[in-house]
C-alpha cells in the first residue's frame, strides 16, 4: 500500500495542481521503499503532461577569469583549477558549433559566458547579438537561447530583439543560503530583475540550480517554490560535480536516493514546467541517471557543461528512445 503521505497527494498532482510547501515537507521524509513510490508518482505527472524529451545543448562560448566567487565553479578568478581560459568566440567558431547542433538534430543551441553579466554595451555583448543574428539567418529551426549573466534593463530588451528562445539564469540554491552557499561578490536579487525584464520583453527563462552544495532538503524545497513563483519555463537541475580547486571539491556526495527524492519533488512541486537533468548525468549518477528521468526530468543536456564532459548526442539519442518505453 502507498505511504498515506504519497496517497494524499495522488489525484492532485495528477490533475496538475503542485504540492503545498507543508506536503513537500512532509513527503521529503520519505524513506526506502516510500522513495521509489514517489518517483513512480513523480514519472506518472512526466507522462501526463510531456511528451518527447527536452533536449539541449551548449557551447562556452567565453571561458575562465570570472570576476564573481561562485563557490562551486571552475571559471571564478577566485579559484585556481587549471581550465582552459579563453575570450569570447569568433563568428565562425559560434557558427560552426551551431551547424554541430543542427546537424545532430537537437532543437535548442545555447551560447555561454563566463562573467558577471553585461549592464553596458560594448563590443563583446555586439557580438554576441551578431553571432545570434548570424545562427538564425543560416540555421532558422533551431532555438537558440543564451546564458549570459546579469543584465539591466536596456540589455535585457535588446537581447529579446533577436528572438531568443530561452535565457539561462540559474538561482543555484535557496534564495535565503544563496550568500552562504553561492557567491559574495554579488545578490541574488540581481538575478530576480534579470528574469524579470527578460519576461517582461517576452523571452522565457531557464532556471534551476545544484543539488549537493550542503544544502538541507528544506533549501531544495524552497528552490522549487521560488523557481514556481518566478513562473520559469524551464528548470535545470545539476548534480554538483565538485571541481578540484573549488572551496567544494571534498565536499560529501549525496546518495543516489536523496537525489532521485529531490527530483520527484520538483516534479510535484512545479508538475506543468519542463525540468531538465543537467550536469552529473554521467558522472555522479552513472547507471542510475535513467532513474532521475524517472523521477520527474522530461529533459537532458546533451554534449557537454561548459568545463567538463558530457556524454555523445549519438548516446542520448539512445537514451530517449530507452525512455519512451516507460510511457503509456
């Protein structure tokens, strides 16, 4: 019989309302046996409501010497972890990943750089504009979207100008720990006005964050609400990779049934918005990442993230098939 907890929130979620704060405290006790039971329920809300997965991928696009001192990443200046540092890509080198893109099948091109964002124009935010007027003019299926920082006002409308799918601008944590776990050097309010004047000029927003910071389950939970307040699109949720030269890099790692929990709750917390399982697919979750696709995740990165690797388009391709064998 199902955990009473579970069967409380069965037909609800079903019907696409999310779970209460209060019941995704409670469920996110759940232990054993109770998990998978969840994540069945979570799968269940996935076949409801999505079809074929969501897929995406990224290029860095501008590598290294970031002015902000996020704790988990490899490009802050803060850190010294031996990447490969570079500045933003030429035209022909954003170009030709695009066609890698397009060739492979996958929908969704995303442009990335490292940097706290751009809140004045200058030559390097023209170019980017450029380099995405130059993807759509050769490759006009593809969506394109972009990952790019911080923007004001101004930039944000100009961005939206060259029609943008989606723009990735991650909370990583719970908005109250973001100082404790995330960065200093700037505000996670920063991020909110972002989203927001990206949304009020139409463009939708790709927002999730890192399981593994040492964040307790109350912070994941408190993410999801956020990220369902902020009516996001999308949700990304990495598995945290810790880098060597990261303040993170001996933190403990998470098991694979607190992560597979966390996941079916986004699921049910935020039933109708696309969650995409990001870094630490392969090399965390290892043979249980179908298990998180299980869990709720009607999507996946594909191809790489950023400084480490990811698995081949070709495999993903496999991959989703696999899936479509636990739909009805």
């Amino acid at each position: 019989m199902l955990n009473i907890s579970i069967m409380k929130v069965y037909d609800k979620v079903l019907n696409g309302t999310g779970i209460s704060y209060d019941e995704a405290i409670e469920l996110s006790n759940l232990k054993g046996e109770d998990i998978l039971d969840l994540v069945s329920l979570a799968n269940k809300v996935r076949n409801r409501f999505f079809g074929d997965p969501h897929v995406c991928t990224i290029m860095n696009a501008k590598s290294g010497k970031c002015s902000e001192d996020c704790k988990f990443c490899a490009q802050s200046s803060f850190h010294s972890t031996g990447i490969e540092e570079y500045p933003l890509a030429n035209k022909e080198q954003i170009l030709k990943q695009a066609e890698n893109c397009y060739k492979s099948g996958v929908k969704h091109f995303g442009l990335v750089t490292s940097g706290r964002g751009y809140e004045n124009t200058n030559d390097e935010f023209i170019e980017i504009l450029d380099a995405i007027d130059l993807i759509y003019d050769r490759f006009p299926q593809l969506n394109v979207c972009a990952s790019i920082g911080i923007l004001n006002r101004e930039r944000a409308y100009e961005l939206a100008k060259k029609n943008i799918k989606h723009y990735n601008i991650n909370l990583q944590t719970a908005p109250s720990k973001y100082n404790k776990l995330i960065s200093t050097t700037h505000d996670i309010e920063e991020k909110y006005s972002t989203i927001r004047y990206l949304k009020e000029f139409g463009v939708e927003i790709c927002a999730g964050g890192i399981i593994g910071l040492g964040e307790s389950m109350k912070d994941r939970i408190e993410m999801a609400f956020k990220l369902k307040e902020l009516e996001v699109e999308v949700i990304p949720l990495n598995v945290l990779i810790p880098i060597p030269g990261t303040p993170l890099e001996g933190i403990e790692e998470l098991s694979v049934s607190e992560i597979a929990l966390s996941f079916a709750l986004f699921r049910l917390i935020n039933p109708k918005i696309v969650i995409k399982f990001a870094a630490g697919r392969e090399t965390k979750m290892k043979d249980f990442q179908g298990l998180l696709m299980l869990a709720g995740a009607n999507g996946f990165l594909t191809g790489g993230y950023l400084t480490t690797r990811g698995r081949e388009v070709s495999e993903d391709d496999k991959f989703g098939d696999e899936l479509k064998g636990f739909r009805n």
